[in-house]
C-alpha cells in the first residue's frame, strides 16, 4: 500500500485494510493455512463462529489483484487444486515472501445498518517463512552473545559434533580466506537443516536455511564462533558479516512488511515437537518466547523505532493439525500451548495488544474413531497415510497438567518418562464439497473470528 493509499484511508476516504501477517515453524502448514481460510471465506457454509458470516453481515468475498506489484501473488488456485483435487496432496511448503488480498462485502445487520451503508474490507495476506521471524531475536545480540548461545546449545543436536570439528581445526589464531569462510559456513548450514528435520525449532539464522537470491553472499557466508578465537582475523571478519546480516538482510525484511501488518498469526506444529521429545519441546518455548518479547512495544526496542508508532494489534499462536488428536484432547494441546507462552506474556508489556493461544486444522485430514486396547476404549483418529494406505492412530494421552512436560523439558530431561506421544502424516482426504462450503477444519472459524472479526 503507497503512503498516498495510507493518508486517503487516516482521513476515513479510501477501504478499510486488515494487514494479516501469517508465518509459522517447521511444518506448521502456512501454505494450508492460508488457502483454507480464503477458499472458507469465499464459500462460508462452515464458518459459524465467525460472526459477520453467522449475522448475514458478510455477503461476499473475492480475490482482487494485489497492491504491491513487487511482492510475488501467493499462489491460491494451485494450493487449492492441490489440496482438494482427485489427487489431494499437501503443496510445498513457503520459500519466499507471498501476498494475496481478498475483499469483503459487509452490510451491516440490524440497527447498524441505519448508520453504516455497505463496506468493502480489503483483507491483504502476507505470508512469510517462519524460519525468517526467528531472526527477530537477532537484532538485540551481537556476534558474540548469538555464538555462545548458540554453540552452547547445540549440544546433542545433529550436525553438531561435524561443525565443531570444523572449528577445531582452525587452531587458536585462524587467519581468513574465503574458502575456509564457505566450508565453516557450508558445514554450521548442514546442522541446521539437519536440526530442523528433527524438530528443532531455534535454527537461525533463518536465511541460511532459505536463502533465495542470497545464496552464496557474504551476507550469508558466516557461522558461529567460541569467544577465544575473538581476536582473530577469522572471528572478527565473520562478527562484520554477521552484523551486515541484521543491517542489510533482516532490518530491510521487517520495514518493507513487518511494518504493515495488523494481525499476525503465527502457527506451531506443537504435537510434532512434543513427539521429538522434551528438549524439542523446551526449544520451541524458547523461540516463540523470543518472538513474543520482539512483538512488545516500548521506546527502547529496535523493532518498535523501526516501525514508529504501528504496532501488531492482535497475535494468535496456533497450535495446528489438531486433527491428529480426538476432539477430547483438544483442550489439554491449547493448555500446553498456553502454558509455553505463559512465561513470555507475563514478562512483555504488550500496551493493548491481544494474544491468543488456540488449536486448530486448517484443512481436516482425518475423521474420529474409538480403537480397543487392553480392554479400554481409545480415542483415535483415522485417516489416508501418505502413501495411500488407511491407518488409525491413538497418539497417546496428552497431559491434563502442561507441567507434565513443560517442567522435564525446562530441566534438560531426554526423554518422557510417563508417556510415548505418537504421530502420523496424513495426506489430504478426497473430498467433495457441497455447493457455498469450504474445504473441512477444526476451528479456523475461531481463528478468523479472533484475527479479524472485530474489523468486520
């Protein structure tokens, strides 16, 4: 949107804009996410809890060119026939920065109605890696506090014992040369990805895992060091790329969109980490209280005198593919959820901002079922595996206390002790949809009501 569009709408003459921003973790289903809740908001026979379409307010909705030509279209139409096509299958997952805008009619119901004409709401969507907000954590640490974190907390990860026998052979005093700087920063590359494949969420910086246009540039040709190589060439030419990295790569990032969002919703593959056990879950706690503390208002943060006086309005941390689980769990996954940023919203002044922590399916891959196990009744889930075959699944019980593995994964533990949570990948079910339905979900309904349904 140009400042003219901005100024014209500040003085009430031009349409309301809702800027959603959507990102999320590895595997949170970003892509899904966005093309459920457009293709539900254009056909909304299952959109009960968002009011302004329960109301008859919302009367329709349609997909209008987007208003910044640099920005590449998000891809709805593809997503959508990928996702309920004879052949359903997930897409790929986000790569770059994408932006859709879909518009709304509203004719207000009831006494409203003689006060307010009908309204066009112009709902823009920006989606944008996960892997990218993490780098928000960057901007308040320098060269040397980023490493020791880091190299701290590698321990045990994959990839980290080969990267830290990298660094070992620099010796005490390494000078620099390039290829030395592309092998160290190849090698610390390969254990992130190695690390985000097992379910580690904390993997930054976020471009070396996405890298677009960028691959290969200095910018990017960096990787952590221990503090007693500080005063070698090597150390001090990576700690100038490193700050090129925030000034040139991250800064830029977070003016041009970051700075016209209103809504942000960020999406959690919760029940995958807490597959991958108590450390995956405790790293994930950590990230999105990293990324709540950036969300926070206040005069002496960096993102806040970056963006002036704007402010992100509402957040909800989504817990997604809550149809992994019985609806009879879904209230103890949002529990846990909360719990993870329990400790974030206390310590953050958020001056009016909203969060919200809820679990969702953005497009619903399984149908409930009840399996017999030692004479007891389970509550299951049934759905098509990616290979085709029908399986069912009793993921195990998650905690009615969140304490039960957010307290083990704030102490180091290994391993659960009390429960083995399971996961399957299901595929997309096929589906036929009923004329003004949208693609099955739990709760995006919910979501949406919560995102934008005050502006409606």
């Amino acid at each position: 949107m140009s400042i003219g569009s901005d100024f014209m709408q500040g003085l009430g003459l031009a349409d309301p804009v809702i800027r959603l921003g959507v990102t999320g973790l590895s595997r949170a289903g970003k892509t899904v996410f966005i093309t459920s809740l457009v293709a539900n908001l254009m056909d909304r026979g299952r959109m009960h809890a968002l009011r302004a379409a329960a109301d008859g307010s919302l009367k329709t909705a349609w997909l209008q060119p987007q208003p910044d030509d640099t920005v590449p279209r998000f891809d709805y139409e593809r997503y959508l026939a990928a996702l309920t096509g004879p052949d359903a299958h997930w897409p790929d997952g986000t790569r770059h920065v994408s932006q859709l805008r879909l518009s709304l009619r509203i004719e207000r119901q009831g006494l409203l109605s003689s006060f307010r004409g009908p309204q066009t709401v112009h709902l823009d969507i920006v989606d944008y890696p996960g892997e990218w907000l993490l780098d928000l954590r960057l901007m308040e640490k320098d060269f040397s506090e980023w490493s020791t974190e880091v190299l701290e907390r590698m321990q045990n990860r994959p990839g980290a014992d080969a990267f830290k026998a990298a660094i070992a052979a620099q010796g005490s005093n390494p000078g620099f040369d390039e290829p030395t700087a592309q092998a160290l920063a190849e090698t610390y590359t390969a254990h992130l990805q190695a690390a985000r494949e097992a379910g580690w969420s904390d993997c930054t910086p976020g471009r070396f895992l996405i890298p677009g246009e960028m691959a290969g540039s200095p910018a990017l040709t960096f990787a952590p060091l221990p503090a007693d190589l500080a005063q070698s060439r090597l150390y001090k030419e990576f700690r100038r790329r490193y700050d090129a990295y925030k000034s040139r790569v991250v800064k830029p990032f977070f003016r041009e969109h970051f700075a016209r969002i209103d809504r942000q919703v960020v999406l959690i593959d919760a029940l995958g980490a807490i597959h991958q056990g108590p450390q995956a879950v405790e790293d994930m706690r950590r990230a999105m209280a990293d990324v709540l503390t950036a969300f926070r208002p206040g005069r002496t943060g960096w993102l806040a005198q970056l963006l002036g006086t704007r402010r992100v309005e509402r957040i909800l941390f989504a817990a997604t593919k809550a149809d992994h689980l019985n609806h009879v769990q879904h209230n103890r996954l949002t529990a846990i959820v909360s719990a993870m940023l329990r400790e974030a919203r206390d310590r953050a002044d958020f001056s009016g901002a909203r969060t919200e922590a809820m679990s969702i399916a953005a497009l619903r891959a399984t149908t409930e079922d009840v399996i017999q196990q030692d004479g007891e009744d389970l509550p299951a889930v049934r759905g098509r595996l990616l290979d085709g075959r029908q399986a069912v699944l009793y993921p195990g019980e998650l905690p009615a206390d969140p304490a039960e593995l957010l307290h083990p994964a704030r102490s180091g533990a290994e391993k659960w002790l009390n429960g083995d949570y399971s996961i399957m990948n299901f595929a997309p079910a096929p589906m036929t949809l009923r004329a003004g339905d949208g693609p099955p979900h739990i709760r995006l309904d919910r979501a949406a009501e919560f995102l934008i349904g005050d502006r409606l």
